[in-house]
C-alpha cells in the first residue's frame, strides 16, 4: 500500500507593512523547508498594516537576500486577514506588538502554539520574552540594518523547519 502525501503544512510570517522582515523570512523558509526536503509546507507573508498594499519588497531587503543567494520572487505588499490566520498552521510574528494585533484579529480564537514570535526560534535567545524578542523594522535605516534582520531570521529559521517537522 502506497503512503499518502503529507497535506500541506501553512506558515504565515507576519510584519508591520509587509515589504521587508515579513517577506525577508517567508523567502528563507521557503529555502530552509526545501533544502529540508519538505515540499509540503506552504510559506507566504502578509502584513498587519496596509499602509504598502501592492508594493514590492523594499529594495534594501532585495539586494540583501540576493547578495546572500536567495531568489527574491515577485512580491506584492497584502494585509493580513482574520481568515489567513485560521488557515494557518502557523504564524510567526515579527514583534510583540504583530502578536498583540493578530490575537486581536482573531480575537484570541488560534489554538496555543500557532502563534509565534520569529526569534522565539532562535536558541540564542532561549529563556527570552515579549519585545525582547522583537526583530527591530530595518525600514527606517540602513542597508545594514536589514543585514542584521536577516541574521535574526536566519538564526531562528532551523528552529521553525525543526519545530514543524516535529508537529506535521
């Protein structure tokens, strides 16, 4: 008897305006679940603010994935919705404040654990809560603030493909 396909495993990053730390981890991930031979996990981003509905990621964030390898696919800015929670295994906030929005969004309605920080991933940081999590928004700098907001994605992204190969 042939086994059946893994259904697919939904992962949702979730940022403020969801044109550069959002974006910058959905495209990690999605690199990490492949490189892990796990097709089955569905990685998309969104934003908890609408204010850069349909624009492309930021261009700092761009040169940045490419001059490290990543393939930066064509992106349009979208706000997150009440549904793509629901339909998501799991959503991996960028700050407090992004978890603090989305459970107001859902009204405290996802099960334990399908909400999470980002950096919550990161074994650097074990043991650490709340903002001191946060993945500072690189938005306002430098090009080189969005190399550090790459690090911190890049730092928790084999925590995420661990923790979803152990819950699918």
């Amino acid at each position: 008897m042939a086994s059946s396909p893994l259904r697919p495993y939904r992962v949702m990053t979730v940022c403020t305006g969801n044109i550069c730390r959002s974006p910058m981890a959905e495209i990690v991930l999605r690199e990490r679940f492949a490189e892990a031979g796990m097709g089955h996990v569905l990685v998309d981003s969104a934003g908890t603010s609408d204010e850069e509905h349909g624009n492309p990621v930021d261009p700092r964030a761009r040169r940045v994935l490419e001059r490290h390898g990543y393939t930066v696919p064509p992106h349009r800015a979208r706000r997150v919705t009440d549904g793509d929670l629901r339909a998501r295994d799991l959503v991996l906030a960028m700050t407090a404040t992004h978890v603090h929005a989305l459970e107001n969004l859902v009204g405290g309605a996802l099960a334990p654990g399908r909400l999470r920080m980002l950096r919550s991933f990161d074994p650097q940081v074990e043991g650490v809560s709340g903002h001191l999590l946060d993945v500072a928004d690189p938005w306002y700098g430098v090009e080189e603030d969005f190399e550090d907001t790459l690090l911190m994605i890049e730092a928790a992204a084999a925590g995420v493909v661990a923790h979803v190969r152990a819950a699918h």
